[in-house]
C-alpha cells in the first residue's frame, strides 16, 4: 500500500492522541491489571488502514515511555497484529473481538512468563484480567467512538 500525506499524517494524529491518553492514566494502564484507555483506539483501523500504524506507533512510544523493553516488543506486536485484523472485519462487533483476544493471550503471557512464580493459574489470571479490561475499553469507550466519528462522518477525513 502506497501511503499518502494524508495517511501519513492520519496516523501520526492517531499515533499521538494515543500517547497523549495513556500519559495521564500510566497508573493504570500498565501491568497485570490494567486499563488503558487509549485502547479504544484499537477499533479505529475498521475505519481506515492509516490507523494500523497509528495505533501501533502510538502504542510503542507509550510502551517506550511508560514499560519495559519485552513490553515495547511483545505490546506493540500484539497491538499491530489486532490493528491488521481489525481492518478485515467487516462489522464493528467483531473489529472489536482481535485487540481484546489477543492482548489477552499475548500481554497475559508476557506478564506470566516476567513473573518469578509462574504458574497456570497466574497465566489465566493474567488472561481473564486483560480481557475483561480489554472488553470494557473496546466495547464500552471503542464502539461507540468509532460510530461517533461514522455518525459525524469524521471517518471520511481518515481514509
């Protein structure tokens, strides 16, 4: 995909108003239970692909700032493969189910894996906690974002 001014620049708006949201609630947005707000901006690749790299940046300068380096890597990757399949669904409900599922799997791994006790219960504590965090981003704060700015047809400027 070529990317245009308009996508570059699409991106980086996404990109920073990710960082930008996840700065005030560090506390929260980090670790075995975490609420980051800025997630909801993982739906935003059913919109436009511009904001696969968004968010992906977005994440890593936040992963950067804020985390470890495995996070860097292991955050980042799993936030660009939810972007990437998130652009391919074709209705909202679903665009929402990658970033829940697979932060799940991969941030509750890496967290498990980190921690000097691991075990198969703190592996699906880990999960379970990331999910449901996830879940309430993406279907509470996400979905109806992302209508608003379809509503508003704001999604037309991202495309």
């Amino acid at each position: 995909m070529r990317i245009s001014i308009k996508g570059i620049t699409t991106s980086a708006v996404i990109a920073a108003a990710y960082v930008v949201l996840t700065l005030p609630f560090a506390s929260i947005a980090f670790g075995p239970i975490q609420f980051r707000i800025a997630e909801a901006f993982t739906l935003l690749p059913f919109l436009s692909p511009y904001a696969i790299y968004g968010v992906f940046i977005g994440c890593f300068v936040s992963n950067m700032l804020f985390s470890t380096p495995i996070d860097m890597i292991v955050g980042s990757l799993a936030t660009l493969a939810a972007a990437i399949i998130t652009y391919k669904c074709k209705k909202i409900y679903f665009a929402a189910l990658p970033p829940i599922i697979i932060n799940a799997l991969a941030i509750g791994t890496m967290l498990a894996v980190m921690a000097d006790n691991f075990s198969p219960l703190l592996l699906l504590s880990y999960m379970g906690s990331l999910a449901l965090s996830q879940f309430i981003v993406c279907f509470v704060l996400g979905i109806p974002f992302t209508k608003l700015l379809q509503k508003y047809k704001i999604d037309r400027y991202m495309k």
